[in-house]
C-alpha cells in the first residue's frame, strides 16, 4: 500500500537506484525519497506502509503542519483549508492575459496583483474586476473603486482600464455618487431638453436675465428673475416687463427697497410657464407680459406696473364735462365779456394782439406736430423704452392733445379697444356736425328774415326755400372751417394712430423653430392672426370699424385738404382772398403764397411717421425705423433748401423740431438693435 488516505497525491517517489522513473511501489531495497501533495491546508497525519493490508506502519504516523508558501498575495482560505489569492491580487497571467497560475488540479499556484483601474473585493481564485462606470482605482492591490466625485466622470466601456475619473468637458458636470457621464450642463448654462446630451456644443449660455442654476437646467426649467416673462416654457425669448430696471438690479440683495421695487413688476419669474405664460404673473396678472388684468374692472398702469381699479362712470362723466364744459365756459364768458366790458374788449384785443405777434398759433402747431410724432414713438416702433428716455416721452404725453387717451381714461375702463375707437373716431366728428347743424339752423333763419337787395340797392326777391337752404349750409361750412382745420390739427394725426394701432401686432416666440403669437400691442387681450393660428373675434371685430376710420380720418383727411388747397389755389397764388382761402389761413398764412400747399405735406409726414409706417409688418420692426429716418431726413433737406415758412423764426424752430424727432429716431435704432 502507497499511503494513507491524509496525503491527496504522490507526486514522486524516488530511491536510490538509478532509475530514471522509479515507480511508486518499488521492491528495490533502501532508502526512499517520497514528495507528496496535501490536499488542504493544517495539521495532517503521515504513515509509510509496507507489505499487505494488514501491516503495520514503517513509518509513522507523523504530524505534519501544512502552510501556504511564502508568495505575493498567496494565503490560506482557512474556511476551505486551501492556499489562494488575497483580495486586491488574482492568479497569475501572461502577457497574453492566459492564466498560469492555476496548476492542472484547479488548485492556485502563483498570484499578482491587481493593475489600477481594476480591483478584487475578496480572496480567491477568480481574476480581478474592472472598475464600475463612474469609479475609478489609480492604485495597485486594491480592494474597492473610488466614486468620481462632481465634476467628474469615468464611462464605460473604455479601451484602457479607469485608472483616474476624467474630468467633465466645458460647460458641462456631473452629479454623485457614481457618474459614469457628464450628464448635465454646468452653472449659468442650459441645454434644450433631457433628451439631448450634454456637451461643450449643446450645454449653451444662459439668457439674459435668467437664471441657470447647477443641476438639470433645460429650456424648459430655466429659471426667469423677477420682472421677466415668456409665453412658453419652450421659448428662448425673454421679454422685459414693467418696472425691469428697477428690479435687474435687486434680484437676491434683499433689502427693504428690493423688495419693494420686486413688488413693483407684474412678472413674478420662475421656471413654471403655466399656460400662455400666466406661471410668471403675479397674482391678479395675466396675458402678455402680465398686463392683462383678471378683473374686467380693473385696468392696468404701466408706470406703477400693477392692475387698478377703474373709478367710477359718474367720476368719468364729470371729467368730460369739465373737459368740454370750461373751454366752453371760457368762450362764453370772454364773449359776454367782450358786449359789456370796454376793459375786457381792450384786453382781448391786446390777447389777440399778442397772439399774432408772437406767432403763437404757428409755434402751438409746430409744437402739437412735434408731439405726436414723439409722443407714440416706443409703440409705434416696437422699442422697450428706458425709464430715462420713457421720462422723456410721459412728459411729450402730457401735452399730447388726446381727450379719450390713458390721461383722461384707460382703455379698459371704456369697455376695451374697440370702444376706445369709437369715440375717438366718431365724437370729434359728431361735435362738428353739431355744431354745423346749429350753424345752418341759425344761418337759414337769418336768412328768411333779412332783405336782399341788389347792387344798386333795389329789393331782389327771397330765395327759395331750396336755395336758402343749400345757402345756409355753404355759409355755415365756411363758417365752421377754421374750426374744422384746428380738428384735423389736432385730432387726425393721434386718433389716426390709434387706428393704425389696430392693426400694430407685437410679435412673441413660442419655441426654438421661430413660431410666433401676436397680440395687439395697445390691448395686450386681443391675439393677431399668424403662423397658421386663428385671430380672436374681438380682432376680427376690430377690423372692421378699423378701416371704416382709415378712410374717414387720415385718408379723408388728406383727399379733402387736397380739394380745398385746389379749391383756393387761385386766391392764394394770386394773393386776391376770398372768404374761403380767409377761412382756410389757419393752414395757408405760415408759408409763402407758391408754397401754400406746405401744410398738406407735413400731415403727409405725421400720418407717415406715426399709422402708415405700420403698414409694414412686425417682423420687419427695424425696417420702419429705416423708413421713418429716411423720410424725416429728405423732408428736413427739402424744408432747409426750399424755406416754405414766412418767419425765419418758424422756419428755424421747425428745423430744429425734425432735427430732434431725427435723433430721437437714431437713438431708437440703436435701442431697437441693442433689444435684439
């Protein structure tokens, strides 16, 4: 018998004998040289047999303690009493990645350590592992991965093992534990949605006046400051709302006056769009910008940028009448004044006096021109105005000659746009055709009663009840035409304004493609056709009265000048006056008799620079002011070169006046470019 059952393998028996390959069971005599191979690992008992079954041991039996070799990373498995590879080391390989250090029996022979970017958690036979996505090992023999920290990222799969965590490209950074990518977009930038993968190309800069805060920051979450607004979460324009500057500058001090001028804007910001951007109102606030107001009774201020309420319809009603009733009054009362009074004659006629030498009628039209050119300039050419320059124009405003503008009455509070037109459109109309009718009545009675006579003094038969009649009107329409003129002087140019305004449409990108909204920009409420959407009814409605206005102001305007300047072409240019060139020298008695026609141009000019300059459409905004500047520089070269004024003085304020509305126009491209 070989040996006892403690020892697993006889590896080699070798005796004294020359024999190349002794055999296990030798019978030569002597002395034996007997390597055998444990199978585990402790104390093990050893015994030599020799002869049959049932001999007694030669040897033995022996005690002996069985150990592990001393080698890198090879210990003892004391729970299955076999000798392996420690944690952080593996069975050895070659160069080829063969393993060659596990012997024909399956037991571990050699062992080597693991390289960076590899690890093994425990002891054994099995090979090291590579480092998980978002882990990473720059140490030999390690026993775990280290997580990339933020910042940082290490992928998978990767060609060399993740020694180190790389760290993440412009623009972009990653979240712990464990990122195995840079899935985010750093501070300040965005990307367009979670589907597109962050990047130094698709990470972009944060817009102006928004906030893009570490994290998941995407088109859709993008964090709008106080006093900014969006139609849609999908929208990458951001638009200014009331009380912006003052706001811009407090965002996050959190003082007392920040927090006042924060409460000073309808727009609350945010990352919550809502519908139609109603998540960036405040409360009370809806629509465009947030100037629409909740409460059909409320209206909304722009200067104090909040909804108020409307007053009363008797509180209105006593303002028209102080409105109308005090120049009437004055009228009256310097009329009474002038029957009884020879004090108040002679200072009437000092007034009236005064009132020529100064040339004060001419400046008073210079001055009503210049404003209602400057007045409506921010909204006429789609410019957010600074507070500085809008200072400028509220100051214009508060001379601009409009009884049913914001001064007098909102909007809102006479029932909207619609109505706003109507009186506009129809009152002033309505008060001269009055005022005519009372003329012919009076003018028809007189002349019934008075007795014609011919030129020698004989009595000439009455009139025909007809022909007194048309009489009557032809003497009270000249009668009226002064009063007439000052109408269209002062009323055509701003209530043709607020005609063309109906069709003045600010425009509001809904998404990354360009699509747009448009609503009216002077009633917020009301949305324009465009990109395939239907216009509200109120729009449609609007349209209509709209052009029924067009026609009776600024184009009827303009046609019955024409016929009147042809009409009296002869009395002026011949400077033979008849009563109706007397009656029209309101417009005629500024120029020169070959220039006459001077005051016809410069409506042309107003109506141009304030309503037909709308005609061209809100995407091409820049394109007006374009037109605009161009036709207020050729008007003022011609004017300079042609001086159709009388009064030098006249000629030069009118000069200086289109000089002002030409800088002013220069200023709002730059305005408008910078907005861009």
């Amino acid at each position: 018998r070989e040996f006892t059952a403690g020892m697993r393998e006889v590896r080699n028996v070798t005796g004294r004998v020359a024999d190349p390959s002794p055999p296990v069971y030798s019978t030569s005599a002597g002395r034996y040289v007997v390597e055998i191979l444990p199978y585990q690992l402790g104390e093990l008992q050893v015994s030599l047999y020799l002869g049959g079954a049932d001999a007694t041991p030669q040897v033995g039996p022996m005690v002996i303690n069985v150990s592990c070799p001393d080698r890198e990373g090879f210990v003892a498995d004391m729970d299955n009493l076999i000798c392996t590879c420690d944690a952080g080391f593996q069975p050895e390989t070659d160069e080829g990645g063969t393993v060659i250090g596990i012997q024909e029996d399956g037991l571990v022979h050699t062992c080597e350590v693991c390289i960076p970017g590899y690890f093994k958690a425990s002891l054994g036979a099995s090979p090291c592992e590579e480092c998980p996505a978002g882990q990473a090992q720059p140490r030999r023999g390690s026993t775990s991965c280290e997580s990339c920290s933020a910042g940082t990222f290490s992928e998978r799969p990767t060609e060399t093992p993740p020694a180190r965590c790389d760290v993440c490209p412009s623009h972009t950074n990653s979240t712990e534990p464990d990122p195995a990518s840079c899935e985010i977009c750093s501070a300040n930038r965005y990307r367009e949605s979670v589907d597109v993968q962050a990047s130094s190309d698709t990470c972009l800069a944060c817009p102006a006046a928004v906030d893009c805060p570490y994290g998941s920051t995407t088109l859709q979450t993008l964090q709008l400051r106080p006093g900014t607004w969006r139609i849609a979460n999908t929208s990458l324009s951001i638009d200014q709302c009331a009380g912006y500057e003052q706001v811009g500058a407090c965002t996050g001090n959190g003082t007392a006056a920040c927090e006042a001028a924060l409460e000073r804007t309808p727009c609350s910001g945010g990352s919550d769009a809502g519908t139609d951007g109603d998540g960036y109102c405040r409360a009370n606030h809806t629509g465009p910008l947030c100037e629409v107001c909740v409460s059909p009774d409320q209206y909304f201020e722009w200067g104090d940028a909040t909804c108020k309420d409307c007053e009363s319809s008797s509180a209105y009603a006593l303002r028209y009448m102080l409105i109308l009733g005090l120049p009437f009054l004055a009228v009256c009362v310097a009329y009474v004044a002038n029957q009884h009074s020879e004090r108040a004659q002679n200072l009437l006629k000092k007034l009236r006096l005064a009132w020529k030498d100064l040339r004060i009628e001419s400046k008073l039209k210079l001055l009503i021109g210049f404003v209602q050119v400057v007045a409506p300039m921010g909204a006429v050419y789609s410019i957010t105005m600074p507070d500085s320059f809008r200072a400028f124009l509220e100051a214009m405003e508060a001379i601009y000659i409009d009884i049913f503008g914001p001064l007098f009455v909102p909007t809102k509070c006479l029932g909207g746009l619609f109505n706003l037109l109507l009186l506009k459109g129809f009152v002033p109309i309505g008060l001269l055709l009055f005022v005519w009718l009372i003329l012919s009545i009076v003018r028809l009675r007189s002349e019934r009663r008075s007795e014609r006579r011919s030129a020698n003094g004989d009595a000439v038969p009455p009139l025909s009840p007809w022909r007194a009649a048309v009489h009557a009107v032809r003497s009270s329409l000249r009668l009226l035409l002064p009063a007439t003129l000052w109408m269209i002087v002062i009323f055509c140019t701003s209530v043709s304004a607020s005609v063309f305004s109906a069709f003045h449409c600010r425009r509001f990108v809904v998404n990354t493609d360009m699509d747009t909204r448009e609503f009216l920009r002077a009633s917020l409420d009301i949305e324009c056709p465009g990109d395939g959407r239907e216009a509200s009814p109120e729009y449609h409605e609007l349209q209509g009265l709209a052009w029924a206005l067009i026609v009776l102001w600024p184009i009827g305007s303009l046609l019955g000048l024409a016929a009147l300047f042809l009409s009296i072409r002869g009395a002026v240019m011949h400077r033979k006056p008849n009563k109706w060139s007397r009656a029209a020298g309101l417009l005629t008695r500024d120029f020169k008799a070959e220039f006459y026609w001077w005051e016809w141009l410069e409506l042309v000019r107003r109506l141009l620079l304030t309503g037909f300059v709308l005609a061209i459409p809100e995407s091409a905004a820049f394109l007006r002011l374009a037109v605009a500047l161009v036709v207020s520089v050729l008007f003022l070269i011609s004017q300079m070169l042609l001086v159709p004024y009388k009064a030098e003085v006249i000629q030069f304020l009118s000069c200086a006046a289109q000089l002002v509305i030409i800088v002013l126009l220069i200023g709002s491209t730059f305005m408008y470019l910078h907005e861009q």
